[in-house]
C-alpha cells in the first residue's frame, strides 16, 4: 500500500474528507488506486519505475534519492512563470516536510471523466514569511482556516512535467 500517513490525512479539510465518505465510488477509486496486488519487498519496489495498482493505473516510481512513489503537496499553485509554482503552506506537516526534503510533487487533475491532467515535480528555491503577499496570492482562494501570520510563501522550481498517470511514454 502506497498512501499518506494519518498527518497528512488530518490537513485535508473536513469538508473534502465528508465529500469522499459521501462518495463511495470516488472514495474506492482513491483507496485501489493506493494499492498494489501481491507482496512487494522494498528491494521488489527499488527495482521498478512504474507499478500497476489494484485501480489499474499505474504509478511512476523513482529510486534516485531513496524510493517515492507519486507524490503531492496539498496546495492550490501560483506560477510566477513556466518554470516557478508557488505555494501557500501553513506551519504544518507538509511544511515541516519540505523544510527537510526539498523535492515535491503537484498533482493537477483536469476536469472530465477518468485520471487526466499533469503530474509536476519540484524543487524547493526558497520561502518567506510575507503576509500582504499570502493575502495578495489568497485574493481568489479560500485560505480562510490558515493563520496568516504563521504562513509562508514557499518557491519551487518546476524540474519535470509528466501526465497524472503513468510514466509519460
């Protein structure tokens, strides 16, 4: 099983969370897509660069720094450019995460039927503690239950683009 640990499900907003008990389709989708048949060892895993899950998609798996199966941070982006996503991060888990690994990923899934859109992956630049500029990126997004003043605005460089699912060939 390839999935968050308990933190990060505890930063989704309840209101996400209801709408997934709510869905048991969608919730069932979530949960396969997390899950891969059989016993896989870590060795078994360090070996792959893509595994099928129990959904049927499959999953990108990268061994350069460790093993990391697809990932995301749980932000709405602002791109300053083609190549720099900005994110919003509370002083949270996802927050203390990136402070101590600076590699990311962004998940954006296009609106229609099935699993498509694009799959970012990042480098941390740098990040600042500016509330006008929180307020001035928040002025079309609902960040209401943040405290702005322990927010930081958090630079990534765009290091590869590849579709939501797969491995891009």
């Amino acid at each position: 099983m390839f999935a968050p640990d308990d933190n990060a499900f505890a930063e989704l907003p309840a209101s996400m969370v209801e709408s997934l008990l709510k869905d048991i389709r969608k919730l069932k989708d979530i949960l396969t897509y997390h899950v891969v048949a059989g016993k896989l060892m870590a060795a078994d895993v360090a070996s792959l660069t893509s595994i099928k899950t129990v959904q049927g998609k499959k999953v990108s798996i990268d061994t350069k720094d460790g093993v990391k199966v697809n990932a995301a941070v749980y932000a709405r982006p602002y791109f300053t450019d083609e190549k720099t996503a900005v994110f919003i991060m509370a002083e949270r888990l996802t927050h203390e995460n990136v402070k101590s690994n600076p590699s990311a990923a962004y998940l954006f899934m296009e609106v229609g039927e099935g699993y498509t859109g694009k799959r970012l992956y990042l480098n941390k630049i740098k990040e600042e503690q500016n509330e006008k500029l929180v307020s001035d990126i928040c002025r079309k997004c609902d960040y209401s239950y943040y405290n702005m003043s322990t927010s930081y605005v958090v630079y990534f460089n765009v290091e590869k683009i590849l579709p939501l699912i797969g491995d891009g060939t």
